[in-house]
C-alpha cells in the first residue's frame, strides 16, 4: 500500500517534470546551503584547531602592560585624582613609556610561582628576542632570528629535534655560547653532510659577529596559515640560544612575557589560567602602572570557536530559512495540483478511495518531491563544502548525522507543508469534484 | 435491493434561494434489473444516480441498499459502500489521467485492499471482456473515446459490483461507437445479470432496456416494464 502510493506518486511527479523540478530547487538550495555550511564550518574549526594546536595548547603566557588610565583612576581614586606629580603618572599618560626592570617578572617570581602550583606546572619558558642576522660561511648563508630561550622552552614547543640535544642548565648557567639551529640551516650552511654538530658558525650581527657551537638540530616546519613571501633559500629559521647568553650586558634582566606550561585537559587548563590571572593581579597589585595579562591558547581557541560557532549558527539560520521558503514552493505546487486533479480526486472517491487514501496519496507526493529535492541538495552541499574544505587546505569531513537528518528534515517539510493542501483534497466533496470543470 | 422512498433532494437548504431537485421520489429496483432513466436535462437525473450511488445524501426520505440505510452514513461508510457495491461509469469516461488503462481498471480493486497480483489477473480479465486486451498498457489519452468508455466499463466492473451506474455512457460518442458499448452493458446484464441504472437521453437505448422511467422536473411520471426488450436480445444473440 505505501509502496504502491510512492510509485503512484512518483508516476505522477513524471508526469509533470519541469514542475516538480521547479518546485524541488527551493528545497534544493536550502539543503545545498545547509550542508554545505556545516561541512566548511567543520574543515574550519578542525583547521584552525589543528593550526593553533601545534602552538601548544597547554601554554599559559603570562605578559606584563601597562594599565589603562582607567582602571589605573578607578581603582585607586584619590591617589590618581589628588595625589602629587610622580614620575610614574606622568610616564603612565604617555604611550611611548617603557617598564622598568622592577615592573617585570624575575626569576624568583618564576620560581614562587613554580612552588605555588607544583601540580600544575610542567615548566616554565623564558625566551628573549635578540633579531635578525646572517649565518656565514664563505659564499654560504641562512638566515636566522637569534633566540634566547631556556631549556622549558622546548616543552612549551613541540619542536622536534632531530640531532644533538635542546640547550640545558648548564649551558645557561656557564652563559655559554651554543646553539640550536634548523636542519634547513645546516643544509645551507653544510650542503655536503657534514655532521653539524660541535661545529662552529660565524653569526653576523648588524655591527657584530660572534661565534656559536651547534649542539642542537631541529626540524624546521611551516605553518599551513604562514605565507611565505620571501624565496626559498632566504626563509629566516630559528636560531636558540641560551637565554642567559642572550642577556649578558642588557640592561633589562627580567622578563617582560613568560609561558608558563600547565598540565592537564583543556577545561583544567582554562581554570588554570584564571587562577594564574589572579595570582598575578595579587602579585602587581601595588604596581600603579604596570600589570600581568594571563592568556592561553586554550581561552583563545575557545572564544574562537565562539565566534565560529556563532557564525555557523547564523548562516544555518538563513539556510533553514531558505528551506522554509523551499517548504512553502512545495506547499504552493501542492495546491495547484490538488486544483488541477479535482475530478480525479472525484473519480477516485466514486471508485471508493477513503479521505485518508487521497491525503495519503498527497502528502506521498510532497514528501517525494522535498525527499528527492534533499536527496540532490545533500549531493550538492557536500561537493561545495568538499571543494571549499581542499581549498582551505581542511580535512573534509562528511557527517553521516547531519545528511541522514538533512533528508529527514527535508521529507519531514513536504509532510508538513503537504498536509493542508493533501488534507484540502482529502475534503473535496465527490460530486463538487466531479462536477469541477 | 433498491428500496428508494419519499426521497427528496434540496439544494441551498433554507437559504432565499433554496433548490427542491427531486421532488418524493419513490422507487424500487430488483436485482439483476437493467433499468433506463430518461428525462429532460436538468429534471434530475444525475442527481438521483448521485445518490443511489452513494455520492450524496438525500435531504429526507429513505434509501435502502441491499438492507442497509445509505442516508445514515458516514463519509468512510459511504466510500466502502461505492468500492464494494457500486460500479459508476461517467459520461466523460473520468479515467484517470497518465495512468494506464490497468492501473486504471485495478483502481477499485487497490482501495479494496487487493494485492497485486491478484489485481492484475483481475483488471486482464476484465479488459479482455470489454475488447480492450490489446490496449491494457495504453494511456488514456492514447485511446478513443469508445475506447475510454470501455476501459471506464472494465473499471466499473473490477469490484463484482452489485449495480453498475452508467450516466449518459453514451452521450460523448458518435451513435456507431454508443451502439457498441451499449452493447457491452447487454452483454454484462445478460451474462452477468448485473443491476444496470443506465440515464440516457437517447429513446433507442432506453428501449432496449427492461424497464424505463421517466423523470421530469423532479418526479417520476413513468414507469413501464419493456417487453420488446427480450426479443431483440434475443435476435442480437
Ligand atoms: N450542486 C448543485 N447546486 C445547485 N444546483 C444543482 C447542483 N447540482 C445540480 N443542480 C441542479 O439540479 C438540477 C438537476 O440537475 P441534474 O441532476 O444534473 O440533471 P440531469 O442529469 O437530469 O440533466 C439542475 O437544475 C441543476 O442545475
Ligand atoms: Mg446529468
């Protein structure tokens, strides 16, 4: 019986080709765009979660800036309202102010810290720009950016070394000058396999050169969302070096910005990053100007993932609307065939079909032509978000959920919207029908 | 089995412009009868085949059908009523469109819950019956008028039921092609002996019925047995 009504249904949407094609577009789009939103929402958030991952998700970075004006007044009012000229205000209303080697974090705070959260705390990286230069030999060059990093820091990366070992204690305490280099450089720098390690290079500063030992290779990876606008050979590679040697003469000792490593699972991480927030605040809290920003990867992922979330959600709601109006086409159609198939809807009565017979036979039709209309649409959509997802470089990622529930969903609206019209025709009165011109 | 009493059919009941289109109709009708229905058009004739056929409802009196009161049925008693006890073939044939001339014949026998096998040995028979075997998978609108009529006869048949309503079968088609189904329903009542209510304008058709009665504004103003009838059967057989 319900199999005889679908290939009654089916006959009759035959019949009427071009009409039921027509009709089937409005779902058509709507599905298309529902699908393929979801499958390129889903290559973007498994791209920019795999992008950001290989920062390191467990890394908390810890910075210090300088406080607002207002939080500055608001916090302390009579101070910042009544109190005498200071040095500190005045260089608190200029932008160009720099912190003093007080305001930033030492390495005993690092080391309270440490004994603060022994549970939490894996390591705890310090790195220190120094620039940009040129490691030469001969006709021979690579450039690097010149590091200074502490042995934690290999942990809050996930560098991979290839040869040797990542710089240690010792060579931080002994302010030794070694380094860690890229195998791209060593390529560069020992084009015919010479083994790079204990080998010498010569680091040409803008004014300066010094002499590092390698004792550390890592392989040099790039990041999908880099892109690259210098040529091959002249790409910039990191070049480690102990963080202590790095410092040795500069006026700043302490550290404007550390990363701090936390264990554990990614909500436990987002705690741990309040928690940090709050142990610093308490840490500055009589420092006028300056003050710790607690940050991690964790908390921004997920805030973007907000803001992706969010965004799949309001284009899936215009895609559901355009299935509504898909919906609606159907209704429509649905009508002017229930009017057109008067008398044959009086034919059938008089042959004895029953009112549930003709809804039936309706609502069969609406929910074929939405169903087929889905069935196109869940074709489509996964093809745009394919190609879409290759183009951003995404896995693609085809949810049998979301398609099973598409086709459903899109049956479910001919059901819908076909059952007024199907309904209407279940009514009709024999012999009005009959009589129908 | 027809037992029609004081029937009468109103339409714009209480309305200013209320219509009384039959007016105490009384009538009774054998089993096995093939009865003619002539009259004026517009004196009522179709109106009174809607509701012996189960179509409508007269606004008051009394129609019994094979025992059972028709007028106090519900919409669902009166469609099995229609599958199961009656045949109706139209004037304008009312096959249904697109759909093949066995789709169309088995369309009773499928509201009746018929399986599919069975539906179809029976729609062959029947088409075969009316000389239509070498048409069965033909859309209707690839077929003649007469041969319409004849499909439409086939369907009419397909549930074995107890009265065939024929209204005006004969009134689209040229006389040559209305002799040659008027044919078929001889056949059918005589070999068959079905209950045939034929309504027809034409006088020839009527006399070669058993009983012809004659309706008029609303009533009946005759009603004659026909025994001329039996020998020109009789001749034809
Ligand atoms: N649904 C209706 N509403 C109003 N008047 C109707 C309706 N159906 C039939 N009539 C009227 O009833 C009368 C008889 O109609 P009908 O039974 O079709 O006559 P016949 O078949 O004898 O030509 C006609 O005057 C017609 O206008
Ligand atoms: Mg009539």
């Amino acid at each position: 019986m319900i199999w005889e009504n679908v290939l009654l249904a089916i006959a009759s949407l035959r019949a009427n080709k071009m009409r039921a094609l027509l009709t089937m577009l409005g779902i058509i789009i709507g599905i298309t765009s529902v699908i393929a939103i979801v499958t390129i929402g889903n290559a973007m958030t498994a791209s920019v979660n795999s992008n950001l991952s290989s920062f390191g998700t467990n890394n908390i970075t810890v910075f210090i800036r300088e406080k607002t004006q207002r939080s500055f007044g608001g916090g302390i009012p009579f101070l910042g309202g009544g109190g005498p000229p200071q040095g500190g205000q005045i260089r608190g209303s200029g932008n160009s102010s720099r912190p003093e080697d007080s305001d930033l974090i030492s390495l005993s705070m690092i080391n309270k810290l440490k004994e603060e959260f022994p549970n939490n705390i894996t390591g705890v990286a310090l790195t220190n720009s120094v620039g940009s230069a040129t490691v030469k030999d001969g006709e021979k060059y690579a450039n690097v950016s010149i590091s200074g990093t502490n042995p934690d820091y290999l942990l809050s990366s996930n560098m991979n070394i290839l040869q040797g070992r990542y710089l240690n204690q010792n060579d931080m305490n002994n302010y030794r000058n070694v380094a860690v280099v890229s195998d791209r450089l060593v390529k560069s720098i020992f084009p015919n396999g010479a083994d790079p390690i204990s080998q010498q290079i010569k680091v040409y500063k803008t004014n300066t050169i010094e002499i590092y030992t390698i004792v550390g290779v890592y392989k040099y990876e790039t990041s999908s969302m880099q892109v690259s606008t210098v040529s091959e050979e002249d790409v910039s590679t990191n070049l480690y070096i102990p963080v202590t040697t790095s410092k040795l003469g500069a006026s700043q000792q302490n550290y404007s910005s550390i990363t701090v490593v936390a264990k554990g699972d990614s909500s436990s991480i987002i705690n741990f990053t309040t928690q940090l927030q709050t142990y610093f605040d308490e840490v500055y809290k009589n420092n006028k100007l300056w003050g710790p920003r607690v940050n991690s990867l964790e908390t921004q992922l997920s805030s973007i993932m907000d803001v992706l979330n969010s965004i799949k959600l309001a284009i899936a709601f215009i895609a559901g609307i355009s299935l509504l109006v898909g919906g609606i086409g159907v209704m429509n159609i649905m009508l002017v065939s229930v009017t057109e198939r008067t008398r044959e809807i009086g034919t059938r009565k008089a042959l004895g079909a029953k009112n549930f017979h003709i809804r039936f036979q309706f609502i069969t039709e609406a929910a074929i032509i939405s169903g087929v209309g889905g069935i196109i649409g869940i074709i489509l959509g996964t093809t745009v978000g394919a190609v879409v997802s290759v183009v951003l470089k995404a896995p693609v990622t085809v949810s049998v959920l979301v398609t099973l529930g598409s086709v459903i969903f899109s049956m479910a609206i001919g059901v819908f919207f076909g059952y007024y019209p199907a309904n209407k025709a279940a009514k009709l009165d024999p012999i009005e029908a009959l009589r129908y011109e | 089995m027809i037992e029609i009493s004081n029937l009468i059919k109103k339409y714009y009941v209480g309305m200013p412009n209320e219509l009384t289109i039959l007016k105490d109709i009384s009538l009774s009708i054998q089993e096995g009868q093939f009865i003619s229905v002539v009259g004026a058009s517009g004196s009522g004739k179709s109106t009174l085949m809607n509701i012996i056929g189960a179509l409508d409802r007269p606004t008051s009196g009394t129609y019994v059908l094979d025992g059972i009161p028709i007028q106090e049925m519900t919409e669902n008693e009166l469609s099995e009523v229609r599958n199961k006890k009656i045949g109706f073939v139209f004037q304008t044939f009312n096959l249904i469109p697109r759909t093949t001339a066995l789709n169309n014949v088995e369309l009773p026998l499928f509201y009746m819950g018929v399986g599919k096998s069975e539906r179809r040995k029976k729609a062959e028979e029947l088409l075969e019956l009316v000389g239509m075997g070498d048409r069965m998978t033909h859309m209707p609108n690839e077929l003649s008028g007469g041969q319409k009529q004849r499909v439409a006869i086939a369907r009419a048949l397909a549930n074995d039921p107890a009265i065939i309503l024929a209204d005006e079968p004969t009134g689209a088609l040229d006389s040559q092609t209305g002799k040659l189904v008027m044919d078929i329903f001889l056949k059918i009542h005589r070999e068959e002996h079905r209950t045939i209510v034929l309504i027809t304008h034409n006088p020839e058709l009527a006399e070669q019925t058993e009983r012809i009665v004659t309706l008029s504004d609303g009533r009946i103003i005759g009603d004659r047995l026909n025994h001329s009838q039996k020998t020109e059967v009789g001749v034809r057989a």
